[in-house]
C-alpha cells in the first residue's frame, strides 16, 4: 500500500486542513493522500550511470529491506543505452547493495534482485520507449491493476537529455488509465547553469508535465538535520524569541571537502562550487533556517515560505564575495590551463525583511580544504554589560552539524571548575551516534524516493523557487565567466583563501581561538 496526492479536488482538500499552525504528521498524510491499491513500477532511467549505481539502486534497496516497498506490488525497471540483461544489470549493482544488506539475511538482497529487470534504448528512441512501455504494462497485467497502477520515472541522467526522455515519456510510458494512478517524474540537479537555461528548462518540462507531476529533487532536503530544522525552530519555545536581527549575530553555512575534483575536474569546471554547491544545496539550508512559520504542515505552504526567504535577498554585493581555486585544479587535463572557475566561494547573503535586516549570512563551500563537514552557525549577539570580562573566550553559538556524523551542541560559557570564578567555554550536546544507537538514520535520496512515491513535494524544489534562486546568482556567475570577478589561489589542505576569513571577519563574525569541539565517544 503507498500514498498519493491525486484523486480529491483542491477545495475538498483545502478543507480537511485545520488552521492550526502544526498538525499531527498522520493528519498530513491523511488529508492531503488518498491511500491506493495496485503496483508501483519505479523506473531508472541511466540505469548504468554512476548516479544510479552509487545512489538510486541501494537507496531503493534500503527502503525494499525496510519494508516501504513491497514484493508484491512493486517492480523496478533499470533503462539505458548499454547492452545488457537483466542479471548483467543486477551483477553491476550488487557490490553497491551488499553493504547495506543484512549479513544474517542475505536472502533479502536475492528477493530485491529479482525484482529488476533491464530494457535497453536511446534516449530519444521510440523503439526503446515502446519496449519499456511494453515491459512495464506487462507488470502491470500480471498485477491485475491495470488503471490503478503508478509509474514513477527517475531521471539519473545528465539535464541535457531531460527534454528527449521526457517527450518520449510523454509519448509511450505515460500510465493512459488513471482512475486512481499516476505518472511522476524525479530529475537530478543542476537544473540549468543560469536563469535561462533553467527558465528554458523549466519551460520545456511545463509543457509535458503539470507541476505536481515534476519532482526536482535536492538530495540536501532529505538529510536527517536539515529536516530537523523546521522542528528545531518552531516545536521549541526557547528558540521563538531569540530567532532574528536582535539576537542572532550572523548565520554561517558551511560545506567543506578534503579532496579536490578527483576525475570529475571537466564536469566541474563547467559548474563550479557556487552552481554545485551554493546555489542549491546551501540556499536550500538558508530557505528553512530563514523563513517564517507556515500556516500547517501541507508542502505548499512551506515552499511558499521559502519562496519568500528567496524573494527577500538582496543583490549580491561583489565586495562581500571571495572566490578562490586551489593550486593544482587545471593539473586536471580535463581542465582549461587559464579556467577561472572557483573551487571556493565566500558569498555573503543579505534578507531585506523585518526578522533579518542586518544579519549576514555566510555562505562558505569549498573542495580541497584542510576538513569535511557541513554545517549551520548561529552566531548571538555578545552578552551586553558583561560583568564575568569573557567576551574574548567566543561568543554563544548554535552549531548544527549536517554531515559527517550528525550532531547539534550550543556552545556557551560557564564556570570553570575549581575554586576561582573564573569562565570557560563548552557545550550542551546532541550527537545522534550516542543518543539514537538503535536508531539507524536513512539517507536522504532514501526519504526523497518515499516522498515521491507519496506525492509529498514538500522537500522538492517548486518552479518559482528555482527561478528565484537562480535571479539571486546568475548576474555573479555571468561576471565570473566574463572575467570580471577573479579566483584567487589557495593552498590545498588549507582553510581556503585568507581573504574569506578576513571577509567573515569584517561581516561580524568572531572565530573562537582555544575551543574545540569534540564528539562523544560511545
């Protein structure tokens, strides 16, 4: 049994909400889903992809093992250019499958495997089309729900391709009886490279498919803390009145690699960090720590808060960007000798709003650095009359750490032990390795793939909020390409370039010298 948003009107689901600000998640699903019977056929399409192999198959499996997907109703179709069988199909995807299948039930991973099979075509070929169509309402057939089935098509495919496959979808795979069913489409960033190329985009998608049909997936919006933040921010009385301009300082958010590009230096050099990164997953993060309370739980009035987050941010300003390549990137060959592309970005954002007037936010990604970690900042303002003179130990922060090893502490002052009163800083901590052990924490393409089979957009980027993200970068991205905004050296292994901290600096924030934090051990 699965959920789907089809089959009641709007105006009767509009009523079934309350008008409480929360409700209960059951509720949500209750009021927004209808429940339905008959098979699911997921389809990969660049089956043989990186993409698919490394994340789409064992995220697919992880939910199989789990019991969200179910033997009986489901099927999985892997579709490509390359020749090959089923088991030639299933024989590439079981070494990525293997480390998260149960050692004592290895006959969990045979079930899921048999539950693939391979249909081979181009991506612009009728024929290949037909023949998926054909293996596909085969399954239908044998499941005896012709007409209720559901069909989900996951593009692990280049954007390039998007408009050909999705015609070809249009034309010979769409689910024709839909008394009950539905035909969704998942594609993988980047959508488009400007605001252009993704209105274009966009634009091309619209015309085959209605919006609720479109499932731009950010895999950024699946990650166990991002989805904590909503609660975080409105579940817990003690944040509601410290959360804006009087506060909050400055906001930093973070996304720091330790390896360079490591063969993917020709992709990369046509995105850069701030498409890779910025523009996406970090703004993604920026959305939910900024906006304001939605009205209820319903996807659509959280995307509409987070549109208006996107809306309120002003210009860029060119003095307030850093932008930096780490010495050794166009040692790639792949890579253009004088390629100005940053591999490191410092971009200060700033809301024109009543909670946020004033307040940086920082937005810092870079490959190549001296640590791997995403993280948010909250930085507060310093104490004011501060009778204990600890003001150069740090100020509070608020620190959610994403990735790796998922954990939020605040760090505050307090007594040091002993018999002077003198003042130290540490923690209040939260790692989630020690407080939930039996708690095995999903990954996120995980919860994104069950939210599509639901028909819960809520984690998926909207139309208009690619477009307002792609307005607030596209005029520093042109600039960057055209010459005018430089990439300065950095060391690898290094914090980056200094001239980034010193930006940070200069925004307000206050790095504190002698504090470490270190994650419990269990």
């Amino acid at each position: 049994m699965s959920i789907s948003s089809t089959g009641s009107s709007p105006s009767s689901r509009r009523n079934s909400f309350r008008n409480d600000a929360f409700i209960d998640e059951k509720d949500v699903i209750d009021s927004i889903t209808n429940t339905e019977m008959g098979c699911l056929s997921i389809v990969v399409l660049g089956a043989s992809g990186d993409l698919a192999k490394k994340k789409t198959f064992p995220a697919l499996f992880n939910l199989f093992r789990q019991g969200f997907l179910q033997s009986n109703e489901v099927h999985i179709f892997g579709y490509a250019r390359t020749k090959l069988s089923d088991d030639d199909l299933r024989e590439r995807i079981r070494g990525y499958l293997i480390k998260g299948a149960p050692s004592e039930n290895p006959e969990i991973l045979s079930d899921f495997l048999k539950l693939i099979k391979y249909v081979s075509g181009g991506y612009d070929s009728a024929e290949g089309f037909l023949s998926l169509n054909k293996a596909i309402s085969e399954h239908e057939l044998a499941k005896n729900s012709y007409g209720s089935s559901r069909r989900l098509f996951y593009l692990a495919l280049p954007p390039s391709v998007y408009p050909s496959v999705c015609k070809m979808i249009k034309s010979y795979c769409m689910n024709q009886a839909v008394p009950t069913g539905w035909t969704r489409i998942v594609v993988e960033k980047p959508f488009g490279k400007d605001l252009a190329s993704a209105e274009e985009l966009s634009a091309q998608l619209g015309e085959l498919f209605d919006e609720p049909q479109l499932y731009r997936i950010d895999h950024y919006l699946g990650k166990e803390l991002v989805q904590n933040l909503l609660v975080l921010r409105f579940a817990n009385r003690f944040f509601l009145p410290l959360w804006n301009r009087d506060n909050i300082d400055n906001i930093q958010i973070v996304f720091r690699e330790d390896f360079g590009t490591e063969g993917r230096g020709g992709y990369f050099d046509e995105y850069g960090i701030i498409r890779d990164i910025i523009q996406n997953h970090l703004l993604q993060v920026l959305c939910l720590v900024a906006m304001e309370k939605p009205v209820s739980l319903r996807p659509e009035h959280i995307r509409d808060e987070k549109v208006k987050v996107l809306q309120s941010v002003l210009p860029i300003n060119y003095d307030e960007v850093v932008l930096g390549q780490y010495e050794g990137y166009t040692d790639d060959p792949t890579v253009s000798k004088d390629s100005n592309t940053p591999t490191f970005a410092t971009i200060i954002l700033r809301i024109h709003n009543e909670r946020w007037e004033g307040v940086p936010f920082i937005m810092k990604a870079g490959k190549a650095l001296n640590s791997r970690k995403a993280e948010i900042r909250v930085q507060f303002k310093d104490v004011p009359g501060d009778i204990f003179k600890c003001k150069k130990q740090g100020r509070n922060e608020f620190v959610i750490r994403l990735q790796p090893k998922e954990a939020m502490y605040m760090k505050l002052t307090v007594k040091k032990p002993g018999l002077d009163m003198s003042t130290i800083q540490s923690e209040l901590d939260l790692s989630y390795g020690q407080r939930y052990q039996e708690v095995p924490i999903p990954e996120a393409y995980e919860r994104l793939i069950l939210d599509t089979i639901r028909g819960d957009q809520q984690h998926f980027v909207r139309r208009d909020e690619l477009r307002a993200a792609w307005e607030i970068f596209t005029p520093l991205l042109h600039d960057i390409e055209d010459g005018k905004v430089k990439s300065v050296p950095y060391k690898p292994g290094s914090r980056g370039p200094p001239e980034a901290d010193e930006l940070a600096a200069k925004a307000g924030y206050v790095q504190t010298h002698g504090y470490i934090w270190i994650p419990p051990t269990l």
